[in-house]
C-alpha cells in the first residue's frame, strides 16, 4: 500500500502525518493549513487569538467566539468544575512555577495561596445565546494546552475521513491518533510504544497492540524543576499548587476521540490509581496503562496478550 509522510511545525512541537492508501501531497498540506486555523484560534502565545481575547477581557467583559473555540472553551469549563485534577483556568499558576523554562522557581506558599485564587473554574461561565466566554476575576487565563491536541486531532480524522481515507497516522507532538486498519502488519493492529517515564532517552519500555485508536499520555517526563534536593515536575495539582504528588510517572489512555483520551490521562493521574469502574460505561475508553516510580506497568480494561515487555526490570500487572 502507498503512503505519504510529511512533518510540519505547529502547536508548539514537530507534527507527523502519514497518509496510506493513494493519496495526495494536497490532502497532507490542507490539513497542517487546518492545524495553523486552530492554532490561531486557541493559542496563548499570540496576542490575536480568540482565546487570548477571551483572557485581555478577565474580569471586565464576556467574549462572543467562533463555533469552534466556544465549543472547546465550554467542554473545558465544564469539565474543569467537576474538580478531578483537569483546570484549564491553571494558566496563572503554570506562568508562576515556570517549570520548563530558564527562569523557572519554586514559589513562596504566599504566593501560591494568592494563584489559587485565580484558577477558580466556577469563575468562568459560558452563554450559549451570544457563544460568549466570561472571565469574572482579573488576571484569569485559560490555557487549552491540555486538551486542544486531543480536539484538533479529532478534527483531522474527520477531516481525511470527508476525503474517503481508510488509514492513517495524526501524531501531533507525542498525542498520536491512528485512524483504521494498520496497512502495516498482517493483523491490521498498530503498534504503539510506551516510554520509560524515568529514562531521558525516551526508550520504550513496552509495546501495545491494539486496533485504530488514540494513544495519549501524561507524565512525569517531559518537564522537571530541579531546587535543592527536590525535583518538581509539571503536572501541578490545582487542590493544592504544588506538582501532584503520587507514584505515577505516567498514564497511557487508548480511546476512540483523541479529545477524550487528553482528559481521561489528567484523570486517572490525579486518582493516583487505577478507578474501579472506569470505562465500565464506555466504549469508547478501550484500556489504560499505568507506569509507576517504583517500575511497574498496570493494564486496565486491557488483555496482558496485548502487550509485550521490553524492559525487564519492569512487572507487569492486570487490574
């Protein structure tokens, strides 16, 4: 079978889209035009973005958007008040910290008491009327860093699919969507890597195979803040202010929507633990895998069958 690959940069990160079948280098350029447009619209490094509009008018006045920021804004407003770890009002509290960057602290419990103030989701409504976003307290932000991968992912595939496309790969910096039957092996599963959390080099740590799905991740590796003795990594906790605190170094969601997967991560990270009933009333939530500090790997709604060690100094357990 026939493919095209192509890599672009967009969302911050380097973009890999591969198409199978007979397709056009056309078909590969609309999309990343696609990409740029959504990116334009939920962007917080542009001062010109909806979303940024939305934040300038914190506290002073609600914001009528386009379909599809209005769309994504009320998604994460919503889901931000249900309080399980997901806050897309936690902009504030992120530029604080600044774990990534060259100016990167540890702040003073003053002052994270004063940011928690401004992270408060039931601060920011949504009217359906005008497709309007409001930001009641100044200095509010929302930042889509979280979920908008997940969305614009979505968006593609139904994208390729309007073109009759039957197989293809969306990996928007590491949120990777496979989309139909792997022309690649004679099963027609895909292969998916879970990496070594612990392990600079990124090496997978296992191999999944699994049917057309969305593989996304949280974890402990990509950003840390080294201070003193303690190393403080990204994932900040809006109960408290502080990067969570558990023994997770990641949580790999396969999902039907790409979208779903994003929020689905966030949640299980913030449970510390594999939830019970979770997926029990979904189909569209196929499994999780847990990697933990002290190096084991938890399947959840997932066949040990479906999945290959790679490294032996992880154990391997079925919840």
């Amino acid at each position: 079978m026939n493919k095209i690959q192509k890599s672009y940069y967009a969302l911050g990160t380097i973009i890999n889209l591969t198409l199978f079948g007979n397709p056009e280098t056309y078909m590969l350029e609309n999309t990343n035009r696609l990409i740029k447009y959504y990116e334009d619209l939920f962007t917080v490094n542009s001062t010109t973005s909806e979303v940024m509009s939305i934040n300038q008018a914190a506290g002073v006045k609600p914001v009528s958007v386009s379909d599809a920021t209005y769309n994504i804004v009320k998604k994460s407003i919503i889901l931000s008040q249900e309080n399980f770890g997901f806050n897309s009002l936690i902009g504030p509290l992120v530029k604080l910290w600044r774990i990534g960057f060259g100016d990167a602290q540890v702040p003073t419990k003053a002052q994270i008491q004063k940011y928690l103030t401004l992270i408060d989701p039931q601060a920011a409504t949504f009217n359906d009327e005008d497709q309007s976003i409001y930001l009641k307290n100044p200095a509010m932000e929302l930042d889509l860093g979280a979920i908008a991968k997940g969305y614009i992912a979505d968006r593609i595939k139904d994208y390729w699919s309007a073109w009759g496309k039957q197989a293809g790969i969306i990996d928007l910096g590491g949120n990777i969507l496979f989309m139909g039957a792997s022309p690649l092996h004679q099963d027609h599963l895909w292969s998916i890597g879970i990496r070594d959390p612990q392990n600079p080099s990124g090496k997978p740590i296992a191999a999944v195979r699994f049917k057309a799905c969305s593989a996304g991740t949280s974890g402990i590796y990509e950003r840390h803040l080294d201070s003193g003795s303690k190393s403080y990594h990204h994932i900040l906790d809006p109960q408290t202010g502080y990067p969570h605190d558990n023994n997770l170094a990641s949580v790999t969601v396969l999902s039907k929507l790409s979208f779903d997967g994003e929020v689905e991560t966030t949640r299980l990270f913030f449970a510390d633990q594999p939830i019970a009933d979770w997926g029990n009333n979904s189909s569209d939530l196929y499994g999780a895998i847990f990697v933990t500090l002290d190096k084991k790997i938890i399947l959840q709604k997932l066949p040990p069958q479906a999945i290959t060690l790679l490294d032996d100094q992880y154990e391997l357990i079925t919840f």
